[in-house]
C-alpha cells in the first residue's frame, strides 16, 4: 500500500508540474520553430491606441475627449472611428512622426458615420454628432476614415457623411477600407496552420460571413464616384488566395492579433506600406 501510495503521489506531481508547464508555455510552444515560437507567446499591447483617453470605451461620452490632447484645427490629419481607426495610430506615429498633426477621435464599435444611433452603443450618435460640429468648425485639411465596416449600416450613412465633409470644405478625405477579418485569431490561425516561405496564411481562413471583398469594392467605387482616396486593406494584404501574416526578421511578428486587429508592429508595416497614399 505504501508502494502505491508513493506512486500516487508520484503521478499526481507529475501530471500537476506538467499542466502547469503547459499553461504557463502556451500549449508547449517550445516544440515549434523559433518564428513560431515568437509570434504564439506574442502579447499585445494597445497603449498606442491611448484607451480611455483618445479612444473611448463604452462607457464614455464626447465629453471624454477632453482628455485627449489632440486638439482640430484647420491643420489636423483627423483619425475617426471605432478600433479600427485606433490600431492605425502605431503606425501613422511611427512612419509619420509629428510630420502629420493627427487628432484622434475614435471609440469603441461607433463608426465614423453621422446619424446612426446604436442600442449596444448609446453614446455612439452623440460622439459622432460632436465630432462633425469640430469638423465644421475648424475645417480640418484632412479626414481619415476607417472602421469594422461589415458590421455596420454603411450603405445607408456613408455618403450622406462623405457628402458632409466635402460641404464642410475638407480636402483630403481617406476611406480605409475592411481588414482581413479571420475565423480564429490570427495567432491561432498561425500555430494551426504553421509557417510557409511566404510568411501567409489561406485566404479561405477568413470570415466568410463579413463579405469582405463585396464591401471593399463597395467602398472603392464610393471613394471614385465622390474623387476620394481609397486604401485598400485586402489589396494591401492579401492575394486571391493568401493574406500576409508574419513581418519581421531577428523577431518575427504577427501582422494582426486577435480575428482583426492589427499588432502595433502590424500598423507600421501597413502604414509603411500605404504612406504614399496618405500623404499624398
């Protein structure tokens, strides 16, 4: 019985330190090459997108910007929309600098469209109602804008707001257009498919349900009708059949980190790679 018993508690160690060691290495990640092994125990960091600050949370009305040191003038580079306009601030900072006076207006799930009022997002109209009295105010140079499209009405309140900026004199206005939305997280999507020579991963992982390719010609031939400039985000990332998903050399990072976003390092790539277009 002693024998057993020893046993026991033998196998019982054993199975604890070995589920502690694969929780605390993410699934053993040390079986995978080093490119692997760097973006599976990759850990994002949104600070760039300054929360709570410049970029509201649910629970934050307009008046939150105040906060926000960014403020409009006839000169500002406005960034407006959800979190999809907020994971561009990395890399408009990093390629840019202060060359661009950017003002950050954006919140979480509210689109940069005027007059869509949101149940699950009840400061939403408001924040986007203020944010279009700043612009008519100060007729910023430049608007950029860019969101989670698929998820919105945007056929219904796109060109009423594209029709506002152009009355309020704006001379630049940039649609950014739908990212790569995947299955699974682009991480897990990595570690299940592995690592090509490309760097990508198959086009055939994304979303099917957010019909992305049918709402970036949609906003394509919006941004022509109206001479407005168009960043392409599927152009930019992906092939027919493949989507970039690893940059970096010494340290290999994921391009997006969670089914959409982009990774700070991810936005200054993208941002590198569209430069010409926004400061055109």
């Amino acid at each position: 019985k002693r024998v057993k018993l020893q046993f026991n508690i033998v196998l019982f160690s054993s199975t604890l330190a070995l589920c502690l060691f694969v929780m605390f290495t993410k699934g053993v990640s040390f079986r995978f090459s080093d490119t692997l092994k760097q973006v599976v125990e990759y850990r994002m960091d949104n600070s760039p997108w300054r929360p709570d600050i410049c970029f509201l949370n649910p629970d934050q009305d307009y008046s939150a910007f105040s906060k926000c040191q960014d403020k409009m003038t006839e000169k500002s580079f406005v960034v407006w929309g959800d979190s999809h306009a907020a994971h561009l601030m990395p890399g408009l900072k990093s390629v840019f600098g202060n060359s661009l006076n950017i003002t950050q207006r954006t919140a979480s799930l509210c689109p940069p469209i005027i007059g869509l009022q949101k149940d699950d997002r009840p400061y939403c109209k408001d924040i986007n109602d203020m944010v279009a009295k700043e612009i008519s105010d100060n007729k910023p140079t430049t608007v950029l804008m860019s969101a989670l499209w698929p998820v919105y009405p945007m056929r219904d309140y796109l060109p009423e707001t594209i029709k506002f900026l152009k009355d309020n004199k704006v001379k630049n206005i940039i649609i950014v257009g739908p990212f790569p939305v995947w299955k699974k997280t682009m991480i897990d999507t990595i570690e299940d498919m592995g690592i090509n020579s490309g760097r990508t991963v198959p086009w055939s992982m994304t979303d099917e349900t957010r019909n992305l390719r049918d709402n970036d010609k949609y906003l394509r031939e919006l941004a022509k009708e109206h001479s407005l400039t168009y960043i392409s985000p599927l152009e930019t990332m992906c092939t027919e059949s493949y989507c970039k998903a690893i940059i970096g050399n010494r340290i290999a990072y994921p391009i997006q980190y969670d089914n959409a976003h982009l990774t700070p390092e991810g936005s200054g790539w993208f941002i590198e790679e569209v430069k010409k277009q926004i400061s055109k």
